[in-house]
C-alpha cells in the first residue's frame, strides 16, 4: 500500500469483543497523516470480584493523545453511560469539541453540576437530524428508537464513501417519548448508496423483532392497578419512556410517583428541562413516602443492577431512611440483568423477598424490552441500506459472529470483523484490517486513572486471596536484635490446622530464621530482610495451606 495514498480508515478504541466502553475513531489522509473523528466516550463498570476496588473501566486513549492536533471532534451518538460516561475522565486529554443533541448535552450539564472538579468541556449542541462539518467528515444525525431520549446513528460522508455508524438502535414505532426510528432517512440513504455500516450487534442473536415500550406500558398499567399495596418499580435510570410509564400508570390508579435515587432525580429533571415528561405531573421526594397510603403510592427506584449503595439495595436490607416495604407490596424489577450483575441482583431480589414482598421480573411478565434491534430488524436495515460492507461492533465475540453470519447471509459482499486496536480500510480498494493500533483498558481508582498494566490492581487482588503479614526489625552493628520482632497479620486466619496461634508461629519463623544465619549475614540488612521473609511465608503456609505476602522491614541502630 503507498504510503501517500487517501484512504478512509475505521477503528474500535472500545466496545468491540466487549459490552460497554465504546470508542471508535474515523479517519481520513495518508498513512503517516489523517484527520480523525471519535465516536463516543463511554465508560465500563467493574466487577469488584476481578477488579477489587475499581470504579470504572475506560478505553486507553494513547494513541489519541498522540495524534491530539489531527482530532476534529467527538460526537456523542447518546446519553448512556457505555457511549459518553467516559467524558469527565478522558476529554482533559483530549480538548477538543464535543457534538451532542439537546438531551444528551443537558445530561452532560446536570452531571457536571453534581461532581465537583468536572471539567468545563467545549460543548456544541446539535439539533435532531442536524448535519454539520468535522474537517473531511460531513456528519449527519439519524433519529433511532432507543431505551433512551434522542439516540443517533451517524451518516458520516467522506470523499471516500459514505458510512452508516448505527449507534444503539431497534425499529419502534411506538417507544414512548421521542421519536421512532427515521426509517425515510435510512430508506433514502440506501437510494444516495452507503459504502459501509458499521452495527450494533447486542441482539444479533436472537430470532424476530424487539417487542415495544408501548407494550411494557401496558403490562405496568396493569400491574400498577391491580396491587393490593405499596408498589416499587426499578429501572435503568436513563429510560425516560420507562419513567413515562410508570408515572401514567400511577396516575390511572389513583397513586402519586415517589423518586428515589439521585441519578433518576437527574434525569427527570432533564426531561422535564427538554420536554419528555410534558403532561406528567410533578413526583414526589422521599421523605412524603411513609405519609402516603400504600395503595397511593409508587416508588420509583434506582438499583436495578443491585449496585450496593442505589436505592433498591438499601431498601432489601431495611437500611434505606425513608422507604421500606413488607409483606403485600410489591417490586417490579422492569429491567434486564447486565451481565456480571447476577449474584448483585439476586441478593437484593432475595432481600426483598424474605422481607414478604412479591418480586416481579422478566421471566414471568413483559415488564422489559430491550433497546438493541434482533435479527428480523437487522436484516430490515441492511435491507434498506445496501451496503458494500458490514462492521459487526457493539458486542462480544458470539454478537460480533451471528451479525457477520447476517450479513454473509444477505450477500453484503464484504463482511469485515475486528476487534479492538484493528484498523480496517474502507476505501479504497479491498476492505479489510491494515493495522493495529495503540490500545488497551484504564482503571479509575478511587481519583486515580491506573494503567491496567501495572502492578496496582494485581497486587490488591493477591493481597484479597493470600492476606499480608509484616515484619519490623531493628539491628545492631553487630548483627544482633535491638529489641522484639513486631509482627502484624492482615486478612490471615487468627489460628493454623493444628490450634495454634499463626501469630506465635509467624513470630517463631522469625527468631528460628534469624538464629540460623551466620553471623556475617545478620549484619545485612537485606539478607536478614529476605531469610525471614521466607521463613515466615514457609512457616504460615504449613499450618494454613496458603502462601501469604509478606513484607520485612530491617532498621540499623
């Protein structure tokens, strides 16, 4: 390939093999020069098990950082955590314009309202199915239905060819609030012709089409009506058409609507703010709760992923300050458990259960639908599009597989998988990986960005199966100890196999470790250091069968 050759590149920073912490960048020039486009910003959550003590997971960005001046902006397909939670943390890095639509801008204003230290991004908001310039990128917003206000694909047009980013979409004629998915645009988009689509692929795997919100609506009507007492529904925080239903469904039974939970206060308040909520009345706070009667109120709820400090998780272990529920009330669980969540949301269900309260969920009713198009609706939009090549994105390995399987199936005559830090060439010539990229995974901890290379993560993860025993000792000149050992034990059991204190044996490792030295050797602080190091270890793991860290600190008087 000539090295000054144009051509039109595509590459996942994030989101591809994976759910969560999209990333994609678009680019245009030579190989040594190109002007990019990001897509998103989002962010993943961890799972305290393999990542004790981090809060998010971000995409490495290095490479953008390096390639900072040739960056024309970011756009923001919508409002979901997985596509612009990354923001706060990642955009000082980059400062470049940031292009979203009226709600996912005012989400963006409210969350910066309420974290101190966020920064004070270059925001420039974007009407529905507006169209604007990003250096050689002319992008143009497509209004698709979602599980949350104003989600967009991006037509993204170049001198190269045009492409279709879908973003997170299904085909909804009826999804509550907002608009349904522009099928005109997409049907007259396929007529102008469309070099590539790059897909959403959560859903590849299942048969038919994505039921309605409309038909959710109706089951939590029903449900909301005939409860005998006290009614809690939880959802996803950002599904303002979830928050619709519910409410409309309170209000046809005679019940006022209680929010609970400081991030669906926040996006109530910005629907209200961007006219989403129109015709809903005002909800109530917390603390009006214990007033109410039981069959006169409904609580809406955040946790619905059993995250331990939400709403809901409070609530299943009587902890909560104004809410509780008991035997006859009822909890609609009007959400999919994400990967990863399972053993959360069942303790919390389980919380609730043994508390008498009859959980409602899923399996048993249509009280969720997702926001991610099946089989029957992708093949509706490859369909209408016609393109010359299809991106599998936005999922695992088996998503990524039974979309490509789709398309391979309707004769889209490149099919292109990747994965994350793959460059894939669109035009011109054969499609396919040319490169690969800088990439990778950023841990936040605690206010610290940690590489997910490092020690940091690894270390605290040993430190959570093995524990951790210290070691102080002072020495003489001579080679002799100053005074006792001090010995301290962290996260090991109290006693060994045989009764005896794991404290005395770590302490008699210590003086046996010692005395065996020779003389010479007691006066180096590290070779004293690393003997009883060993001694201790080997000592402990005989009587608990694990191998603790163990660190030794050696002071010369």
């Amino acid at each position: 390939m000539a090295g000054n050759e144009t051509q039109f590149v595509f590459a996942p920073l994030g989101g591809v093999g994976e759910i969560g912490m999209n990333l994609s960048i678009y680019g245009i020039g030579t190989e040594h020069r190109r002007r990019w486009m990001i897509v998103d910003c989002g962010v993943s959550f961890a799972s305290e098990e393999h990542l004790p003590g981090v809060d998010l997971i971000f995409p490495d960005i290095r490479y953008l950082v390096e390639e900072r001046r040739n960056l024309t902006g970011i756009v923001l397909t919508h409002a979901h955590e997985d596509h612009f939670g990354a923001l706060f943390d990642l955009w000082p890095q980059l400062r470049v314009p940031v292009y979203a639509t009226p709600f996912t801008a005012s989400l963006i204003e409210a969350k910066k309202a309420s974290e101190p230290g966020a920064p004070d991004i270059d925001l420039k908001v974007v009407p529905l199915g507006g169209r604007f310039d990003l250096g050689p990128f002319n992008v143009e917003l497509v209004s698709m239905s979602h599980s949350i206000p104003e989600s967009n694909a991006l037509i993204i047009r170049t001198s190269l060819g045009t492409v279709l980013h879908t973003g997170d979409w299904k085909l909804d004629q009826t999804p509550g609030v907002g608009l349904p998915t522009d099928q005109d645009k997409l049907r007259r988009l396929g007529e102008e012709g469309v070099l590539a689509v790059v897909g959403d692929s959560t859903n590849a795997v299942r048969d038919g089409r994505s039921p309605s919100e409309a038909d959710v609506a109706r089951t939590l009507a029903e449900l909301i009506a005939a409860a005998p007492a006290r009614v809690a529904v939880t959802t996803f925080a950002s599904n303002v058409a979830r928050l619709r239903a519910v409410a409309e469904g309170a209000k046809a039974a005679g019940r006022e609507v209680v929010i609970v939970g400081r991030a669906m206060e926040r996006v109530a308040q910005v629907a209200r703010e961007t006219g989403y909520l129109d015709g809903i009345g005002e909800f109530r706070g917390p603390d009006v709760y214990g007033y109410l009667p039981p069959d006169k109120v409904v609580a809406l709820c955040t946790g619905s992923q059993g995250e331990p400090r939400a709403a809901l998780a409070r609530i299943a272990t009587d902890d909560h300050p104004d809410i509780t529920l008991g035997a006859g009330d009822q909890v609609i669980f009007s959400s999919r458990t994400i990967p990863g969540n399972e053993k959360a949301v069942s303790s919390v269900i389980n919380g609730l259960i043994d508390q008498g309260v009859h959980v409602i969920t899923d399996r048993t009713h249509l009280v969720h639908v997702s926001g991610h198009p099946r089989i029957g609706e992708v093949e509706e939009l490859l369909g209408w599009l016609k393109p010359k090549i299809l991106i599998p994105a936005h999922g695992e390995a088996l998503h990524l597989s039974e979309h490509a399987a789709i398309g391979r199936r309707l004769g889209i005559p490149d099919v292109v998988t990747c994965r994350n830090g793959e460059m894939v060439q669109l035009a011109p010539g054969r499609p396919g990986v040319i490169d690969k990229i800088p990439h990778g995974r950023t841990y936040k901890d605690g206010v610290v960005m940690v590489d997910a290379e490092s020690r940091t993560i690894a270390e605290r993860r040993r430190l959570s199966f093995v524990g951790m025993i210290t070691v102080a000792l002072a020495l003489t000149e001579k080679g002799a100890l100053a005074a006792d050992p001090e010995i301290e034990l962290i996260g090991i059991p109290e006693r060994g196999k045989d009764g005896q204190p794991l404290a005395d044996i770590a302490l008699d490792a210590v003086h046996d470790t010692f005395e065996s030295l020779p003389r010479q050797r007691r006066r180096d602080p590290d070779s004293v250091a690393e003997a009883v190091r060993r001694g201790v270890r080997g000592a402990v793991a005989q009587q608990w069968g694990k191998k603790p860290i163990c660190y030794v600190h050696v002071l010369a008087v």
